[in-house]
C-alpha cells in the first residue's frame, strides 16, 4: 500500500468516508505478484491431503475481495500476501502423507519449513546450526512430527466417516439417496429380464410367427427381432459398468472393511512410521548430515493398511472418463430397451388378444 493510500487509511480512522479508495485499490490487488503467485500454487495444493494445503485452498476460495473500507484492504492485501508465501509445498508437505505419484521441487524432508526462533527456515539449516544444543534441535522436531502426526490421524478419521458412506455417494448426498438410485436400477434390469422371460414363455404363435415368416406390413415383424437385441445390448452394457464400478471402488470396499474391524492398528501404524521418521532425523542432527531424495520414504498416505487417498477421493470416482461413458450408455440403451419392450409388450398383448399377428 503506497503512502497516498496509508494517508487516507489514517483519515479513514478519523471518520472520513474512502469507500471509493478502498473498491479501487481492488484492482491493484487482483494484479499483485502476490496474488499470481498464490492462484498459481493453489492448483498444486488442492493436490494433497494435508490440512495445512487445504486450509490454503478453502482460504483462497472463500476470499472476497471485495474491501469496503481501505482497513479491510489493507487486511485483505496482508493475507494474500501471507497465503502466497505459505502455498509453497514446502510449507504444507507432510512427509507422512505424500501421494506416492508426488514430483516436484521439494525432493527432501529437509527442504520442509521448521519454526526455529520465531522464523520459519528449511530443517537442513536447523541441521547444521551449531548454535543450539543437539536436545533443543530433537525436540523441535518431536513438537513438528506431533502435527503432522496430528494431520495424518486426521486423515484416517476422514477416511473412518468416509467409508460410513456409499462408495459413490456425494458429499452433499444422503446414503439413502445413493441406495435408493442403486435399488431402483437394478429393480428395472430384473423387472425387464422377467417380462422378455414371460413373453417368451407365454404361448402366442400369431406373435411369434414372425420369427419365421417375417412380413413388413406386421409391426411383429419388427418387434420379434428389435426386442432380444435391445435387451442384450443393455444387458451387455450394464454388466460391464457395474463390472467397472466394482474394479474401481474396490480399494475403498476394502478400506469399508478393514476400518469396521481394525481401526487402531492404522492408528498404531502411522505412529510407528512417525517415530521412524524421527530416528531418522535424529540420526541426521546427531551427526550433521544433509537430508536429501527422501521426500516420500515415510508416508503412509498409500502404503499403510489402506490407501487413504482412494478413499476419501473414492466421490471423485463418478468424474473419470470410463465410469462417466459407461454411465451415459447405460442410461441410454436402457431407455431404448424399455422404450421397444413397452412398445412389444403392446404389440404382444394385442396380438395374443385378437389371435392375429399386428
């Protein structure tokens, strides 16, 4: 903020009106680096799991920059500012959740930000500093794998109230609306196969005389054949969605299992990988050695008992290509199905009614 607009937030104090000031200043906000820098890195934080990234990312897409008073400007540039700073990996990056597909600049648990005397300096530097004691340095680090063992147990209580849901229901979706809609798709498929089953069974030879004899002036002549074929197309096409439904949910129906029965052994296991990782970084101040290419050797986001990140992204599963046009075709030839069954069921009674092919 330029000493012009300090002057008229010190008036704005005394009682002046600089609401005009303050929704003009938005525009310098908007084009601030700062605010570049921070829709940009925005994109890689909705990447990962941890709180602190997706603290960064609710508070990115909550902010309304829209200041009425050039105080509420002056807040708003101050958080921007802050948020752009701290939306760096470096600063989010919990070494117990890292998504085992993660590449970028951060390649070592020693690049991570560690408060160390009221600043924030990279765990290398904490390392190598030889004006504090080796105790002072281990407990520094014990007080930041706390909170990232913290996040990590987070993680796996999400994933707990997670797997309480179905597979592919919503946030905002209730269990009794995903149940409903899953019910109901598979009444229609029995309800269809079973009508085709009786008309089948049902002796009708003035219908089905047009399997043999087929006449284009006879409607049944059409029907005979549009009917099986609509109905195995769909049949095909729904057993190989729910083919796929079942092959990409499985993680989460194992992790639906294995978490009703064995809740604390994951607890226990990140525990055990928190304290590992703190052996290994005591190991590295006892001896003042660089931290390098270990980024990923301590999470537990994929490699504990369960993969946590297919299972509290198991609603992302409805966005994929494959699940979305298998999805479409189900829907599609499924009315058609039910469009010519109707329409030959029809054809059927009527001819089984009046002895006569239609």
């Amino acid at each position: 903020m330029d000493g012009q607009l300090k002057f008229y937030l010190l008036a704005e104090t005394g009682g002046w009106d600089c609401s005009a000031y303050a929704f003009a200043y938005r525009t310098t906000i908007l084009q601030s680096d700062a605010y570049q820098v921070l829709s940009l890195n925005v994109l890689q934080a909705k990447k990962h799991l941890s709180t602190i990234a997706q603290d960064i990312v609710n508070q990115y897409e909550n902010m309304k920059i829209e200041p009425k008073t050039l105080s509420e400007a002056f807040v708003l540039e101050t958080k921007i500012e802050y948020l752009a700073l701290h939306s760096f990996p470096e600063f989010y990056l919990n070494p117990l959740a890292i998504d085992p597909n993660y590449n970028s600049e951060v390649t070592s648990i020693g690049e991570l930000m560690f408060d160390f005397k009221g600043r924030e300096v990279p765990l290398n530097q904490i390392i190598l500093d030889d004006t504090v004691s080796l105790e002072d340095k281990k407990e520094l680090v014990d007080r930041k794998l706390d909170d990232f063992l913290g996040d990590m147990n987070n993680l796996v209580s999400i994933s707990i109230q997670t797997v309480q849901k179905r597979a592919f229901a919503k946030e905002n979706e209730k269990n009794s609306q995903e149940l409903f809609s899953t019910l109901l798709g598979i009444f229609s498929f029995v309800v269809m196969q079973v009508i085709f089953f009786f008309m089948l069974v049902i002796d009708n030879p003035f219908y089905y005389a047009s399997y043999y004899d087929p006449q284009p002036q006879y409607v049944t002549s059409y029907t005979v054949f549009m009917l099986p074929i609509s109905i195995l197309l769909f049949d095909v096409i729904y057993s190989l969605f729910h083919i796929h439904k079942a092959r990409i949910s499985e993680p989460f129906m194992y992790a639906r299992r294995f978490l009703k029965r064995y809740q604390q052994q994951v607890y226990d296991d990140i525990l055990n990988k928190k304290r590992d990782l703190y052996d290994y970084i005591c190991g590295a101040i006892n001896t003042k050695i660089i931290l390098k290419d270990d980024i990923k050797d301590f999470s537990k986001l994929s490699s504990s008992y369960i993969d946590f990140k297919e299972v509290i992204n198991v609603s992302s599963l409805k966005e994929r290509k494959s699940y979305r046009i298998l999805q479409a075709l189900t829907y599609v030839f499924g009315t058609i199905a039910w469009i010519v069954l109707i329409i030959s069921l029809s054809v059927f009674i009527i001819s089984k009614a009046f002895g006569g092919r239609i």
